[in-house]
C-alpha cells in the first residue's frame, strides 16, 4: 500500500516538473521573436555605423592631405565621353544607363561601366529604383 502511494507521489511530482517545464518553454518561445527582432536591429545598426565609420575616415584622409589612390589616367575619348556624360546629367537631371547611351549612341553596358567610374570618382551618385537605376550629378 505504502509503494503505491509512493508511485503516485513520485508521478505527481514528476507531472508537476513537466508542467513547469512546459510553462518556461511558452514563456521562451514567447520572448524568442522579440529577440530575433532585436538582433536583426542590432546588426542593422552596426552596419550603419561601420558605414558611416568608413565615411569619416575617408574624410579625415582627405583633411590629413592623404589623397585616395590615383586611379589610372583616362583616355582622351574617355575622357570626352564623360564629360559628355555629365553635361546631359546636369541637363536632364536624372537618367539611367540605356537612355544616356541611347543619347550618347553607347550601348548600355559600356554606359554603366562609365557611370560607375564617375559615382566611383564622387561626381555621380546612383540610385535604384525598382529595376532600375538613376544616375544623377552630386
């Protein structure tokens, strides 16, 4: 008689164990989302910040007289296509690659790499849209 009772106790015990592990686990998987959100802000803002780190380092090169890498010398064509460039961007305001180069009598592509060297250069800046991707003067 007494083992049974024992059984019982040791099953209710057991039972009431389970129960509260049941209840932290619905309080964890409670939290977790939360969390989750947390971290995605968390690491977004680390990489806000590593950018805007990046940003001021470059400024301070420049202010300190340490001028970024010389990139290499254009051609003379290069050169005349770019100013080009930038004369229909200040004309037209914003554009994107295939109509620079339906303007320019370029193909798309060797527009792109055009513009990318001027928004490398700083006097372009690109901005994408949907599929597209404006290009317009600083």
């Amino acid at each position: 008689m007494l083992g049974a009772f024992r059984k019982k106790e040791g099953k209710k015990s057991d039972m009431e164990h389970m129960l509260i592990l049941k209840k932290n686990l619905q309080r964890e998987s409670k939290r977790m989302p939360s969390e989750v959100q947390d971290l995605e802000h968390i690491k977004e803002r680390l990489e806000e910040i590593s950018e805007k780190l990046s940003r001021l380092h470059e400024r301070m090169d420049f202010v300190e007289g340490k001028k970024p890498v010389p990139a290499e010398k254009d051609g003379v064509k290069k050169a005349r296509i770019k100013k080009v460039i930038e004369s229909s961007l200040r004309e037209h305001g914003k554009l994107t690659a295939y109509d620079l180069g339906q303007m320019l009598s370029l193909s798309r592509t060797r527009c792109s790499e055009y513009l990318k060297e001027l928004e490398r250069a700083g006097i372009v800046k690109g901005t994408t849209t949907s599929r597209k991707r404006y290009y317009e003067i600083r």
